[in-house]
C-alpha cells in the first residue's frame, strides 16, 4: 500500500550526530566540518542529550549518526542507554566498516534497524562515489548483520551519478534480504554545495520517470520502501516540517536543527548549553519556516534552487515539497 506520510505529529524523532569523523571522504558527504567542527562527543554528554528528547511526546526514536557512529567506541553503550531511556526505535546509519566490533557489543533486541549506505549497485558506481573498497565491505557489513539476526535496511542516495544503476536495486536487495529501502535525493550541502550541483541534482522528469516505479518493483518483492515526495502534485496541501514536525537534528557542537536543509549555515533553531536544550537568538531557521512562496519549501529555493523551473510569465510550474515528506509504500 502507497501512502504519504505525512509528519509524525506524535513523535519526537533524535537525528544523532555523535561526532563527525568518518574514515571515509564520499564525494557527496553532506557532513561540513567548518560548521560542525571535529569534536565527538563524550559517552556521559551523548546519555544526557539523549535524556533532553527522550520524553519530549509519546513516542521518541533515535537515529544514531556521524560522520561514522561506529567510529565512536562507546556507541554500544549509547544505544543500551537509549532503549533504557525508552526510545521506541532505535536505529544506526553506518557506511558498513562497523567500527569496534559494534555487532558483537550488541544483540538485536538492542536495536531495531542498521541501516547501511550504498550509493550503487556495482562496485565501480558506488566506490567512484564513497572510494574504493566500500562497496565489498558494506556488503560484507550487511552479510554479517544478517547472519547475527540484526534487521537491516539499505539507503541509496540517488544522484545524476548513480541514478543509472538504481533499476539494479532490487534484486540486490532481495539477495541481501534487507527489510526496509530508503531512497535519499542528493542534499545539496557539505561537498554537494562545493563541487556544485549541476551534475547531481535530478530534473523533475528523471525522478518521476525512475524513482516511484522502482520503488514498486521494490514493494513487490515484500520490501518497504520510502522515498522522499519531492515535487508536489497541483492538489498536494504544502507543509513545513519545520512547523509541524518535533525532529531534531543533532550536531556535536551542540547546534540543535529543525531542517536538515539548513545545516550549511548558523542558523539552527536550538542549541545544547550545559545539557539543557534552548532557543538560539533571531534570524534563525524559525524564521524562514513561516515564510510561505509560490514555490513551496523556502530553504530549497535558498540553496538548491536548480530544480525549480518557471513559466513564461515567472510562475514556478511546480513546488517543491518539505524534504521531509516521504512516500512510503509497505506490505
Ligand atoms: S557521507 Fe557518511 S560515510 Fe561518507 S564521508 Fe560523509 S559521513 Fe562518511
Ligand atoms: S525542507 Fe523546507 S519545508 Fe522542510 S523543514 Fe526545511 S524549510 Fe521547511
């Protein structure tokens, strides 16, 4: 069944940045360290950060991330402590290396998903992207989560560079017997913003010519399957996640963001003093959010406005969705 999911109303969703090193340096890295510094954080702050959210609405799900979660050597015990805290999800995004012999410190009742990245279907496409040798470990990664009973889901962040190998998906993923798929579009911050996004970004007709039916090819062979909505239909109500959303995204420099299209600039919305979560002073993201634009999501037309495209009389032919909005299709 397709729906579109709208925001989780009810929900507080923890995107977790536990430190920004990674040991790998993939052309698209959305991470941009002259913002977010280099600093991982200690075991004692990443529990009392993990408090602050914890009991925000009825449900509360965390995603750990980098750069690398792995990398840090205490994630083990960031988890256990999440799921005491009673995180309902509990999630780790990894590029496959799983630093710290991470699978063996926890069970699968600790956590419920780990995600790993693929940004391709073959060796060349993906590690032309994310270097060489990664695609052999993240598959290998992916074997060895299986075979110790954790869930696994696959996110493939399509671009103008990958998007050729995207039809190949499914059949990888059935023989990797991932649960959940997540196709991602390219953000254009971190190294996106600096190569420039001309060759990345897809035009309207490739991602609706491609992405929606894959995702159906995916669904059928029993896979869930979530992809950002993107361009808005005509009747398609528009809606900020910054607005109606409780996400926050995390960074160890103690920037708290509501958008993750903001992330590239100081202008978060909250930040972490002495573990205490507060407001940050105007301009901030708050203040884009309630601008409202012919061409629907402010931040995009800020900083990724090649995909809008306008008539002859300046009337943008579509809208942009919140990057937040997802398809989604289940069993
Ligand atoms: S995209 Fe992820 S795996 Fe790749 S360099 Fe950035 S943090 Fe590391
Ligand atoms: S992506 Fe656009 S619509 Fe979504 S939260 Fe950010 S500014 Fe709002």
């Amino acid at each position: 069944m397709k729906k579109t999911v709208s925001f989780t109303k009810n929900a507080t969703n923890v995107f977790f940045h536990i430190l920004t090193k990674c040991n790998l340096k993939c052309q698209h890295c959305y991470i941009n360290r002259k913002q977010h510094g280099e600093n991982s954080l200690p075991i004692e702050t990443i529990e009392a950060w993990l408090k602050l959210f914890s009991n925000k609405s009825d449900i509360a799900n965390v995603i750990f991330l980098g750069g690398e979660p792995t990398l840090h050597p205490e994630l083990s015990t960031a988890v256990k402590t999440a799921r005491k805290m009673g995180y309902k999800s509990i999630t780790i995004d990894t590029n496959g290396y799983l630093f710290h012999d991470i699978l063996s410190k926890l069970t699968p009742d600790d956590v419920d998903f780990i995600s790993f990245s693929l940004d391709g279907a073959t060796k060349e496409t993906n590690d032309s992207i994310r270097g060489d040798g990664c695609f052999e470990t993240c598959v290998k990664g992916i074997h060895e989560a299986k075979e110790k009973g954790f869930n696994t889901s696959l996110i493939y962040t399509v671009s103008g560079k990958n998007i050729h190998e995207l039809e190949m998906m499914p059949q990888l993923l059935e023989k990797f017997q991932i649960k959940e798929f997540f196709i991602q579009v390219i953000g254009i911050r971190g190294n996106s913003a600096e190569e420039g996004s001309g060759s990345l970004q897809l035009s309207r007709e490739q991602w609706q010519k491609i992405i929606p039916p894959v995702a159906q090819t995916v669904s059928k062979l029993g896979i869930n399957v979530t992809y950002p909505k993107v361009f808005l239909e005509e009747n398609d109500v528009f809606e900020c996640g910054g607005l109606v959303a409780d996400n926050y995204f995390i960074f160890p420099n103690g920037r708290v963001y509501r958008c993750p299209l903001c992330e590239d600039f100081p202008i978060h919305a909250n930040c972490i003093k002495n573990d205490t979560l507060v407001e940050t002073a105007k301009l901030n993201e708050d203040d884009f959010f309630q601008l409202s634009i012919p061409e629907g999501c402010v931040m995009n037309k800020m900083v990724q406005p090649e995909n809008l495209s306008y008539n002859k009389t300046g009337q943008p032919e579509y809208r942009i969705a919140c990057c937040l909005l997802k398809e989604r299709i289940e069993k």
